[in-house]
C-alpha cells in the first residue's frame, strides 16, 4: 500500500478524488487531513506547471505528491480562463461570479463557436524526485444559462454532448465515467503501476 497526499484544499475536488480512488489500492490523505493550511503560489503558465507545484510541496513531506491542475478552455476566447480559470473573475474564488463573467463574454458568439474543454493534468512527484504528469481533456459546448445544482466550477455551463445533459445535471457516477479528471486519473493509475512495478 502507498501512501500518497493529494495537496488540495478544495473540498470538492477531493471528493471527487475520494471516488475516483476508492477501488484502488492507494491510501491517500490531503493537505486537509494533515492540517496543512499554508496557500501555495500557482504561478505556471500551463496545467502541468502548476500541477507539479503543487505536487512538489506534497513529496517534501515524505509521501507520494499528487496534485492537479485544472479548468476550462474555451476556443472562442483562444484557451482562456485555463490555467486562470478559478480566479476568472478574481479574487476571491467564486464559482457564481466566473460563470456570469463567461456568460458576458460570450453573450453574442453563435451555438456552433461555443465549444470548449475541460483539461486535467496530473501531476505525481515521489520523495526521491521522480515525476510525471498525466493528462485528460473532455470536450463539450458552453450553454447560454445555467443548468442544474449538481457539480461546481462552470459544470451548470458545460454541456456534455454524449448525454445532452451539463455536467451539473449529471450523477456523480456519470460524471466520474467521462470527466477529464476521471480520464487523467485513470492514465496515473496505470502509469503509477508501471513505474513502480506493481502488479
């Protein structure tokens, strides 16, 4: 068994993680289970930069360091919020206000020019340095209002095709069978298996 930290203070997101991991042989903890309350400085200019910032920081503390980075990439507004995409609307974070603003900024641009991504990296960092990074992208369209009160971050905007349903009309299990998360966290099993040669 391997102990590994997901350093994140996302509530959310470590959920999400919890129920990705569970059927796996990892036990794993995050900054909130250890009490690390300390804000780290995300300032990559890509998903992977930041991931293993963030990565990084877990595996001083002697465990496996697993972080991610994530967001929204919309084509119409060249990638943008990306690596920005918490803070789109800035500080503090807030969900509500980012959705509002990239309503705004879309408010005249045609159904068919609305598409955008969701991209996940992850990023894994053992105690003796070594690193890599796995990543997933899940691809939908941008809505012009907000659908249901699942989810969180853009999900009540992103309408996932393959459904026809937002990824906050969706259940947790759906969510967690086609998300970019879900894709990357995948890909890190695996690649976590191979390297370290467990079977």
């Amino acid at each position: 068994m391997y102990d590994i930290l997901i350093a994140t203070h996302n509530k959310n997101k470590a959920r999400e993680f919890g129920q990705l991991l569970k059927d796996t042989k990892f036990q794993f903890k995050t900054f909130m289970d250890i009490g690390y309350d300390k804000e780290i400085v995300e300032d990559g200019k890509t998903f992977e930069e930041n991931a293993l910032i963030k990565a990084r920081v877990a595996a001083s503390m002697g465990y496996i360091g697993l972080a991610d980075d994530s967001g929204l990439c919309v084509d119409y507004l060249n990638g943008a919020p990306g690596v920005y995409s918490a803070r789109y609307a800035g500080e503090p974070c807030d969900d509500e206000k980012n959705n509002d603003k990239l309503l705004d900024a879309l408010k005249d641009v045609p159904n068919e020019e609305r598409t955008a991504r969701y991209v996940c990296v992850i990023a894994c960092v053992t105690p003796e340095g070594e690193e890599f990074c796995c990543k997933g992208v899940c691809s939908g369209l941008i809505i012009r209002e907000r659908r249901g009160k699942g989810g969180f971050g853009y999900d009540p905007l992103f309408f996932f095709p393959e459904f026809n349903k937002t990824f906050a009309e969706i259940s947790p299990e759906e969510k967690n069978s086609v998300s970019h998360r879900a894709i990357a966290l995948k890909l890190f099993e695996s690649e976590f298996k191979r390297r370290l040669n467990i079977i």
